[in-house]
C-alpha cells in the first residue's frame, strides 16, 4: 500500500513539474525582431541549400543545388544563374529592366 501510494506521488509530481514547465514556456515572450548577420539553410544530410546573407553593402540570397555547387545569387542589383560546372549562364541586371521598361512606354 504504502509503494503505492509513493508511486502515485511521484506520478503526480512528476506531472505538477511537466505542467508547469509548459506553462512558463507559454510565458515567454517571441523576440518582435530576429537579428543575425548570417542564416544558413540546410538539408536533411547538412549541406547548405540557401543563405542569407551580407556582404559589403549588399544583402544577398545565395542558393546551391543538391551536390553543393552554387547555382543562384540575388542582391539588390542582379539576379545571377550559375551552371552545374559552376560558370555563369545568365545576368539580369535591375538597371537593363528598368532601361528596358522605360523604351516599352
């Protein structure tokens, strides 16, 4: 009876804790503003997939293929394709769209 009956206590402290826990977890606060100079996307095996990043002056979004190998650059000025042997394919430039959209007018 009486192992019982510390068992029972032990049940219900062990669940007084769990809740608690929980409860105080719900307490925090969520940050309003995440602040980093660097995020890292990876797959299930750990090789980066995409990056946001800063370089100089520029905010970039980096993103890789499968194997690793760099295929897309985005900044604040060009959107750049890279090609599985890693050599550039294609440019655009926001000045040749913004030159492009001004002559369509």
């Amino acid at each position: 009876m009486m192992r019982n009956t510390h068992t029972l206590l032990l049940l219900v402290a062990g669940l007084t804790l769990a809740v608690a826990t929980l409860w105080a977890q719900s307490r925090t606060p969520t940050p309003a503003v995440t602040r980093t100079q660097r995020i890292e996307l990876v797959d299930k095996d750990g090789r980066i997939r995409a990056e946001l990043k800063t370089s100089g002056e520029d905010a970039l979004l980096v993103l890789y293929d499968g194997q690793g190998r760099l295929r897309t650059v985005i900044n604040t000025e060009s959107v750049v394709f890279y090609g599985v042997d890693g050599k550039m394919k294609a440019r655009i430039d926001a000045q040749s769209l913004s030159e492009g959209a001004k002559e369509n007018q």
